[in-house]
C-alpha cells in the first residue's frame, strides 16, 4: 500500500465523520484522474482524487478533511490556465460543476453575487440587458470561470480601461483551511486572519510601497500593495491572484 494510498484511506474515513454524503462526490477512479491531469499547460500531474461539491457545506468539509490528512488540495474552474495552476498531486476540487449560480445582479449599484464556477459569459449575458458588463476579458471568456479569474487575477484587453478583476471586487467569502467560511471587505481587519496580513504589511511597508505595484500587471505573486493602509486594506483585490493558496473563494 502507497503513502498516497494511506492517505487517500484516512481523507475518506474523515470526510465521511463530517458529512457522509460529501463521500459521493469523490472520485479516484483512473478515468477521472487522468482527465484532471491536465491543465491548458505543458504539465501533466496525476491527482490523487476529483471532487465535484455540490453545495459550499460540501466544499468545507473537503477541505476540512483534506487539512485533517495533509492532503494537497487544489481548486479548479475550466482549467485554461497555461501556467500549471489547475493541476496537482492530491484532490482536485471542480467549483464548476456545481457552484455555478448567478444568486443575484443588482442593476442600480451594478454588482452581481456569483458562485466560483459561473463562466464569465454567462455573467456577461445577465448583465446585458441592464447594459453592464463585467470589465475583464480574457480570450478563454466563453468558458473560464470568475473563480479561475479571481484566482490569477485575469485581464484581458478591456482591463486597460475597467480594470483586472482585482479591481472589479467589492467583497469575497473565503473558505480558509481550517474549514470556515469569513467574508473579506476592504478595510476590514476584524478577523484573525485579516490582522495577520494587515500586520505583515505593517512590518514591510517600505519594502511594499518601493517594490510593489511598479506596474499594472504585476501580478506574479501576492499583490501585497492593498494591503497598505493608504490603499484602504483592500482585502478582496489582495486575494486575487493568489490562486487559492490563502483559502477558496465561494462566493
């Protein structure tokens, strides 16, 4: 029996204490690993395990359970990235399946509420009517997911004048590894999380306002510069392009 095996084993075993009905979105068979191998890049990582939550209750408890085990856990809409960020070597979770609901669109303060799989056309067809788009284009806008675009903080040639999508949020929930859910707004620094970021900003500021943001698609990494108190302790623009590697966005 493999390591991975044995832990594969005991993500199950916790999953099932959590929410037994989660255990029916798994899927580990050689089919499903081999079509989540891939990405719109190069690489090629076999993934232990594919889930497909059908509700943000079902997504915690993954998550939960795969911390529990040191599982990898990697978020995934429709995998256009050419940079590898879709694939890895434990559970691949698949927002798009699912999650994919427009909840609401507000003509008269122009914002929408989303899930994480909802492909940006979809978004831009409901706020057609209303003459409201959603600034960012990618070319790959027909079926990249806003979850995927918050992820790698996506652009596209209209973001010259509307913005990247770090640009085009007001708020986020972010399911974090210890399986809860907090919502980040800018300038809220009321949650654990939230202070440690406000204070690793604090304690690099110089470092931050010189290196930082030099210029628009400077994205490579952690934009640390909304985390300045100048620029308001922009959470929600913080967290894009940080390809879930501080939580899962879920709405």
């Amino acid at each position: 029996m493999t390591a991975t095996t044995d832990i594969l084993q005991d993500f199950h075993s916790t999953l099932r204490g959590l929410d037994a009905s989660a255990v029916e979105i798994l899927d580990d068979s050689r089919l499903a690993r081999a079509l989540y191998s891939s990405d719109a890049s190069i690489y090629r990582v076999v993934p232990a395990a594919v889930a497909h939550p059908r509700s943000t209750d079902e997504l915690c408890a993954l998550v939960t359970a795969a911390s529990h085990v040191g599982l990898p856990v990697t978020t995934r809409g429709a995998g256009t990235t050419c940079a590898g960020n879709a694939v890895g070597t434990g559970l691949i979770i698949n927002t798009s399946a699912h999650l994919n609901r427009i909840l609401s669109l507000d003509p008269e303060s122009a914002t929408a509420v989303v899930e994480p799989g909802v492909v940006q056309d979809w978004l831009q067809h409901a706020g057609a009517p209303h003459q409201l788009r959603f600034g960012p284009d990618p070319s790959t806008s027909t079926r990249c997911t806003i979850g995927g675009m918050i992820g790698n903080n996506a652009c596209g040639p209209r973001a010259l004048g509307y913005g990247r999508t770090g640009d085009n949020i007001v708020d986020l929930d972010l399911l974090t590894a210890d399986g809860h859910v907090t919502t980040l707004r800018p300038g809220g620094l009321t949650t654990p999380f939230a202070e440690r970021l406000g204070d690793l900003a604090d304690a690099n500021l110089a470092t931050i306002r010189t290196e930082f943001a030099t210029f628009s698609r400077q994205v490579s990494g952690y934009s640390m510069e909304w985390l300045l108190p100048e620029r308001g302790r922009n959470l929600p623009a913080f967290i894009a392009g940080t390809e879930a590697t501080l939580g899962i966005v879920t709405k």
